[in-house]
C-alpha cells in the first residue's frame, strides 16, 4: 500500500469511527432528570461539562439553596449517555472523588494563587534577578581576589545548588503543565489523578527551591557580615552582594507559608475528604431512595383505600384481607425507612389490587349475565324456512307433471285403459 493510499484508508477510517461515538443528552436533560428529587428552596445547577470516568461520561448536577449556590444541599449523578440516575456505589464513588478532587484543587489555587501558570510567571519574572546576581558574585569574587585571601565559595556554592533547585522547579512546572492540557482536553479521573500527582511534586519542588534559595540569601548576609567585620573594603563586595541578594523569590510565599500550603494540599486524598465522598453517597441515596418509595406508596395508595373504603360490598365477592395485610407492610416499612422492602411491598400490593380487579370483575359478570346473543338461531331459522320451500317447490313440480284421476287411477299419455291394460 503506497504512502497515498494510506492517507486516502485513514481518511476514510476516521469518518467510519466517528459515528460509533456515543452521543451524550444536553445539560439541560441531565437537570430535568435530577429535579424530581429537589427539596422545596432549593435549586439545581451543573458543572459545566460532564465527566469522563473510566470510559464513560457523567454529569454533576448540585442542589443547593436558591439564596446561595455556594452551599451544596446534594450532588446527583446523572450518565450522560441514558440521561439515568446513578446508584452503583463504585460509580459514585470514582465521580464523587473526582468532583471532590476537582473543586479541592481549584480552591485551593485560587486561595493560595498558586496554580501552575502563575508558578511559570513568577518563576520566569525572576530570571533577570537570577542573571544579575550571577553576575554581581563574579564581579565580587574578582574584587577580593585582587584585594586578598578573601573569597565568596561558600556563597557561590550555595548559588550553584539553588540555580540546580531553580531548574527541577522548571522542569516539574513544564511535566504539571503538560498534564493539566491533557486534563483539559480530557476532563478524565485517571487525567486529573495524574494531575493530582504533578501539582504535588511541582509544589514540592517549589517549597525546596524557596528553601535553598533561602539558605543561598543567608549564606550572602554572612558574607557580607564576616567581610566588614574583617574590615575589608565596602566597595569591593556590599554593592554587588546587594544585587546578588535578590533571585526573584519575593514573587513566591514565604518558605513556611509554602511549608504550610504543601501540608494542607495533602488533604485532597486524606481520611477526611474519602468521608466526605462517603458522606455524598449516603445522602444522596438517601434522598433518592426516600423520594422513589414515597411516590411508590402513592401511585397505588388511591386504588388501595378505594377497595378498602368499600370493603363492606367489596367482601361479597372476593377476601381483601391479603391486601390489607401488605398494604399495612408497606406503609410500616415506609414509617421505618426501610426503602428496598417499601418498593417490594408496593410490588405485593400491586399484585394483591390486580387480583382484587379480577374478581370484581368475574363476581359483577355473574350478578349481571349478557343476554344471550340469538343472531345464531335466527339464522337457523331462515335456513330451515328456505329448505322447506325448496322442498314444497320440488313437490308442487313433481304433482304438476303426473296428476290423478278422479277414480284415483294414474292416466296414460294415450288416455286409453289404465295401468294394468283393462
């Protein structure tokens, strides 16, 4: 197969895969399917665009008070591809986590203003700092040579190893980029996992840099302290350890507030955030279980004290004692929330009516029999009336052709002598 070909087969391929893709229902459908299960205040609003979990896509939809969308009453799950609510526990779970996760970080940067773009900025908007104060060490370090013994290497060194700092934070800022965009494109848990992993070591990276370059600013203080107590000239090294100081950390938080940041984005997968998935999962299964067996009861509930009500003709024809019996279950299960037995109950229930109908309906039969239809004998009749005129026909033609004599002898054609020839 030649290179043209080829490009003409995956052009092709390309318009025969695209349809397999498995259209999603609007944001719209996925609120209207979550309102049935709205509380009186409340309001529903949705992410904006749903989730891909493992293959397949979700929609977030919050309940939350119609004073203030900041508060989340409830989060549903709706699948994106049926428009159906979610109850699969390990589903809710991995979309859960993932909505938790997702808001967590988004939190967390703006608080902090500490996302990776405005890391790149500060970083960048320090690299003219870093250069001059390259510089500035050189020149100080040719001054005291030419002045004495005296030199800078421990402040040199220190320089070296926060250049080396500088450039990891760089390179994990590059890798947490990279990540993000395919997070972007993707909007996946297994993409924002990957996510969660590179935030966390670039903000590491980020607190060690800030600390080394702390240790690097220290090591140029003592320096500058050590040299005027020696008495050594101002000139030769105050004016360009000054310009060496600053390496462009002052656009960063301090190393402790970093310290502190760091410790707190290790909350996203803690003990405490896996409760509040857990406690997302209940309360929203709660809700919808409790909603779904309260309108149970009340789809059958009118049939159920209409029979009940007229119990007294009702008996005359059929036992109502049954249904007496699992409508009372299921109303005590419903008391008890005890959800799964309310919707079997009602099952019961249903299957108990069903039976009830189909008596009443045999019993008023009975009690009122269909006339009986008579099309059938009527056609009968017709029938045996045209037989006998066929019949009488038949006859009246067989007497006109041989009539009788007066004396009772049959006449020959002739009319001469009688039958016997006498």
């Amino acid at each position: 197969m030649n290179v043209k070909t080829l490009t003409i087969f995956s052009f092709f391929a390309v318009f025969l895969v695209l349809p397999l893709v498995t259209a999603i229902i609007p944001s719209e459908g996925a609120i209207d399917a979550a309102s049935t299960y709205l509380r009186q205040g409340e309001e529903a609003s949705i992410v904006n665009r749903p989730y891909l979990v493992d293959g397949r896509q979700y929609f977030v939809v919050y309940f939350h008070p119609q004073t203030n969308v900041e508060v989340k009453n409830l989060v549903v799950v709706i699948d994106a591809e049926t428009g159906l609510l979610v109850e699969d526990q390990n589903v809710l779970r991995k979309v859960y986590s993932f909505d938790e996760k997702q808001t967590f970080i988004q939190d967390f940067v703006t608080e902090k203003t500490l996302s990776l773009q405005e890391m790149n900025a500060n970083l960048e908007s320090g690299k003219q700092s870093r250069e001059s104060a390259e510089t500035s060490l050189d020149d100080v370090d040719r001054n005291l040579a030419r002045a004495g013994d005296e030199n800078i290497v421990l402040v040199q060194t220190a320089f070296s190893q926060f250049t080396l700092e500088v450039e990891r934070f760089n390179e994990e800022i590059d890798s947490g980029l990279d990540t993000q965009d395919l997070f972007e494109r993707e909007y996946s848990n297994t993409a924002l996992d990957a996510l969660v992993i590179r935030y966390n070591a670039t903000l590491k990276s980020l607190v060690t840099t800030v600390k080394v370059g702390e240790d690097y600013q220290r090591a140029v203080i003592n320096k500058s302290n050590e040299l005027t107590q020696k008495g050594v000239e101002e000139n030769s090294f105050k004016p360009g350890l000054q310009t060496a100081f600053d390496v462009g950390l002052d656009r960063f938080p301090s190393r402790i507030s970093l310290e502190g940041a760091f410790a707190e984005f290790q909350g996203i997968n803690s003990v405490q955030t896996q409760r509040r998935v857990n406690d997302s999962i209940q309360s929203y299964l709660y809700r919808k279980n409790k909603v779904d067996s309260d309108n149970a009861i009340e789809s059958v509930r009118a049939s159920v004290e209409d029979i009940i009500n007229r119990k007294s003709q009702v008996v005359e024809c059929t036992s109502v004692t049954e249904l007496e019996k699992v409508w009372q279950a299921a109303l005590s299960s419903q008391s008890g929330n005890k959800f799964p037995q309310v919707l079997g109950n009602v099952t019961l229930v249903q299957s108990e009516l069903n039976k009830v109908k189909t008596n009443l309906d045999r019993c008023n039969a009975q009690n009122n029999p269909t006339p009986q239809n008579t099309s059938s004998d009527n056609t009968n009749i017709f029938i045996g009336v045209i037989l006998l005129m066929i019949v009488g026909y038949f006859v009246w033609k067989f007497t006109q052709k041989k009539p009788e004599s007066g004396d009772g002898t049959v006449q020959t054609p002739s009319g001469k002598g009688n039958l016997f020839g006498q």
